[in-house]
C-alpha cells in the first residue's frame, strides 16, 4: 500500500507543472524548454519551484524557477522594493561580492531587477557564480536564479528562460 501511494505521488510530480510543446510551464508562467536537462519540481503553500540541471553536468550549473502567488499585494513591489530585496537576500552569502542591481524588462514585457554575485556556499570551499533576477507581475513574483562554480560565459540559457517568459492562459 505504501509503495503504491509513493509511486501516485511521483508520477502526479512527475507531470507537475509541464507543458507540452517546447516549453515549461512554472506556476503561471511558461517558457522555453532547456532541451538536455533535467527537471525535479517541489510545491509550497503559494510556490512553485523548478531545478533544471544538464543531464551531463559536468560544470554543476542549475537554473531555478521560482513563482510566488502573492495575490494583490504583488502590485505594491516596485523595481526599487525589489532591489533592496535582492541586495539583503545576497549578503546572507559568505564571502558575497555582489554586482549593482540592475533594472530590466524583458521582451514579453515583465520588469524587473537583475544581479549577480561571487559566493561561498555553506559547506563548501570553492565559490560559485549566481545571476539572480526577479519579476514581478500583478499577482506574484518570479526569481530566475543561474547558479554555477563555472559559469556560462553568455548566459545564454538564463536569458533564454527570462526571455520567453510568458503568462500561460
């Protein structure tokens, strides 16, 4: 019996959250799929989070999708409110040097802040490289997060995911 709910449990993960036709889908949001990765799904109250990983992962790089169903609120978190959250969420960082936050809209129109950092994580003694963007919408806030000790030097797969970042109807 135990087995049997552990496997419903992982096969109802298993479709959580995906779509069909090259893209991903993330809470409300869809995207471009990242053809060769992987993807491992966990749900909150109010959150939907997505980890890809290369399949292949030799430089141990991760995208993580984040949305956070907020409700009317949402509206009141300006560009500026979000840079000082994304600046307090870095220094909790060992050892962070953080970039200057930098405001963005992305191409289907989702503003935003963007940053990046060098980093120690916990446990760890090589620093890794992380982009970390976050959008808001009406209802909710999306973080893109690209986390590498190696990282893509174009970020193409990180621009990829922001760029067709969409809300799914």
């Amino acid at each position: 019996m135990r087995s049997a709910i552990l496997v419903a449990v992982v096969l109802a993960l298993a479709g959580c959250g995906r779509s069909h036709d090259g893209e991903e889908q993330v809470g409300s949001v869809g995207f471009k799929a990242l053809p060769g990765w992987k993807r491992l799904d966990t749900r909150g109250r109010n959150t939907a989070t997505a980890v890809f990983t290369p399949v292949a992962n030799d430089r141990k790089e991760s995208i993580t999708v984040i949305h956070t169903e907020l409700g009317p609120i949402a509206e009141k978190y300006t560009t500026e409110t979000l840079s000082t959250l994304l600046l307090q969420a870095q220094s909790t960082f060992a050892q962070a040097k953080v970039t200057p936050v930098a405001k963005m809209t992305t191409p289907e129109g989702l503003s935003g802040v963007r940053v990046e950092l060098d980093y120690v994580p916990p446990g760890q003694s090589k620093s890794y490289h992380r982009v970390h963007v976050i959008l808001g919408r009406p209802t909710a806030l999306i973080h893109v997060l690209y986390t590498s000790p190696t990282p893509e030097p174009e970020q193409a797969l990180l621009q990829q995911v922001v760029n067709t970042l969409h809300e799914e109807s």
